[in-house]
C-alpha cells in the first residue's frame, strides 16, 4: 500500500486574450486565479495580449523558458471567429499534445451549453515540461475547466495519474 502524498502547489502563469479586456475587467483571468489560488497553487504571473498569434506566441514561449512557471493557462482565443488563433498560436509550441484535454473539456461543456460545444477549440500540451492549457474567454468556461479537469490534474494526490507530475518531474 502507498503512502498518501502531500499537496504540491504549482506555480502557474495566466494569460488572458482579447481585445477588448484590461486589468480591471479580466473576469476570466480572475476567475483562473482566484480557483487557483483557493486550490493551494501559485499565481507565478499574469497578463494580457491581443488576439495575434505572435503576441500569445511570444508570451507562452517566455514562460515556458522560465523554470519558475510549471503552468501556463490560457483564456480567450478559442473559437471560431477570424481572430481566435490560441489554438494556432500555443500548438506549434507542444512538445506533446493531450487530446483527451479538449475531448474532455468539450464533453463537460455540452452538459451547460449543448452542441455549441462543438465551437470550442480548446487544447493542451506539454512544452519544455511545461504544461499548457488554453481555455476559452468565459469565466462559466474558465471554472468548468477548472473544477471539471485542472483540480484534479493539478494536484500530484490524484490517483491514477495526473498532469501535476509531469509538470514537476516526478
């Protein structure tokens, strides 16, 4: 029989993306850092770009080089308008994707918004032991992600498996 683990907090980054947002009214961005951090986690850093490939790119490379944040989540982006391109932008960047992340979230999704899940690009990945997962822009989105997934892949107690050790290299 195995010993029962301890809870590891995680430092995690948070980008929020749109083009409309600021600081004073990233509800979504909120959202991810408040169930964070009620989890036990870290909120490492934080911020916001435009809808460009370029500008997410550039901002989930830097924190994937930075061996502080072991996280990145994402919100915004996902859709199916001209300028959702996280999927784009953060896919090129997976050393490894997990597909079972998006089939996941879009099966926990049609229980609240039915077939529009089918809208719903959302992806994760691992990049430099780095995981990354890109949400879409609602916070209702953000906490099902959060409580129907991230709670439970965030915590190393989580048994069989989790994406926490991935993340810390156990």
């Amino acid at each position: 029989m195995s010993a029962e683990r301890d809870f590891v907090p995680l430092d995690l980054a948070i980008l929020t993306i749109s083009d409309t947002r600021g600081p004073a009214d990233d509800r979504s961005g909120d959202t991810l850092a408040d169930l964070a951090s009620t989890a036990g986690h870290r909120v490492a850093a934080r911020d916001i770009v435009i809808d460009d490939r370029y500008e997410i790119r550039r901002m989930v490379s830097a924190w994937i080089a930075d061996a502080s944040v072991q996280v990145i989540i994402t919100t915004g982006g996902t859709g199916f308008t001209a300028r959702d391109v996280t999927p784009e932008a953060v896919r090129v960047l997976f050393d490894r994707e997990i597909p079972g992340f998006g089939e996941l979230f879009r099966q926990i999704s049609r229980e609240t918004i039915g077939t529009s899940m089918l809208q719903s690009r959302v992806v994760a990945g691992m990049a430099n032991g780095t995981l990354i997962a890109a949400l879409p822009g609602s916070t209702g989105a953000c906490r099902d992600g959060w409580n129907g997934i991230l709670a439970d892949q965030l915590d190393v107690r989580h048994r069989p498996c989790n994406l926490a050790e991935l993340a810390i290299g156990v």
